[in-house]
C-alpha cells in the first residue's frame, strides 16, 4: 500500500460524502520532487474511474508560505477558474470568494515555507467527475500546517478547506502541481489515485 495513502487514510479513505473502503481506489502514479523542481505533472491519466484523489505532503523551498496551485490539461486562461476557501489560522476565520478571470488555476490549501526544517503541510483534492465531457469539473481539498507554536510571518499555522471550479467540459487528462512560483523543498510527494464508483 502506498505510504501516503496509508498514513493520511489509515482507518477508511476520505471520500468527503461517505466513506469508501480503500479497495474503492487505485494508485495511478506518485511523484515526488527533486531539488530545484517547480512543477509536478501527471500526464497520460487514465479515463476509466468515476473520480481521481490527489494526496500529498510537501512544503516550499523558500520561508513565505503560500497557495497549492493545478493546473488541467496545461489550461492557463483566468476565465477558466474560480474558487472559494474558508481557513483559519486558530486566532480568526476568514472566506475568500474569487471569480473567474482573477487566476489561471484551480487554488488549493496553503504550503508552509521551509522556516522549519521538516515541517510539511499535508493536502487532499478530490475532483469530480474528471472524465466526463459533459460536465465542468469540481474540486475540493484540505489541507493545513503548524509551525509548532512558534509564530512565523504572523502564521501559526492553517487549515484551508478550498472548492474550486474548472469551466471546461474537457476530460481531464494531464495535472500541473505547482507553488505559485516558489521550488518544492526536496521530497515532497504527491499521488494520484483512481476512485471507482459504487
């Protein structure tokens, strides 16, 4: 079994509307980032699931802490996306809504900075629907960090629970993974998986 799947899903996987046994999933790919990595894809995705999970634990080579971005199908155009998160960092909540043509990606929870050695943020996105060309595409993740009680940039630490809208009835076949510009920090890792339907 996958160590991400294994460690973020240990008792049943999430499947954010009930719960799914793990024999409902099938890894697909894993990648995990080399030095100097700014971008992770996964190409070539099979279209034969109901629904595609990507779980992940990774952190930014630089001290900001900053969005988890994807990209589909190499799809940049702003009118393409929108999004809406609702986090907080344990002292305040707050909501973020943003239309299409503000960003050319889906954005999903916040990546801590390498200020703490070792401290990776976990995240999990669900996209719905992924190999329908009828449909546009939705997507939901979570995700969070701590810095240990130690405040950074302002920052305890974060929980994000994201939705975000793809405006293309295009199945999706390819998967850009990015830190708004900023490097991985070596041996971030993020897997694809394969969700079946009932």
């Amino acid at each position: 079994m996958s160590p991400i799947l294994d460690s973020i899903g240990s008792v049943k996987a999430y499947g954010w509307g009930k719960v799914l046994a793990l024999t409902s999933f099938e890894s697909i790919a894993t990648i995990t980032a080399t030095s100097g990595a700014t971008s992770l894809t996964f190409s070539s995705i099979s279209q034969t699931y109901d629904h595609l999970q990507i779980r992940g634990i990774s952190q930014r080579n630089a001290t900001n802490v900053g969005f988890f971005g994807l990209r589909f199908n190499s799809d940049t155009s702003s009118s393409n996306y929108s999004y809406h998160s609702t986090y907080t960092d344990g002292s305040s909540a707050s909501t973020t809504k943003v239309g299409t043509g503000s960003y050319g990606e889906a954005r999903g929870p916040t990546i801590p900075g390498n200020s703490i050695a070792n401290d990776y943020g976990p995240v999990i996105v669900d996209i719905l629907g992924y190999s329908s060309t009828s449909k546009v595409k939705t997507l939901r993740s979570l995700g969070g960090f701590t810095y240990n009680g130690t405040a950074y940039n302002g920052h305890y630490g974060k929980v994000d629970i994201v939705s975000n809208l793809w405006n293309s009835t295009s199945a999706i076949s390819s998967i850009t993974i990015y830190l708004g510009g900023d490097e991985f920090s070596a041996g971030s890792t993020y897997a694809l998986y394969g969700i079946k339907g009932s």
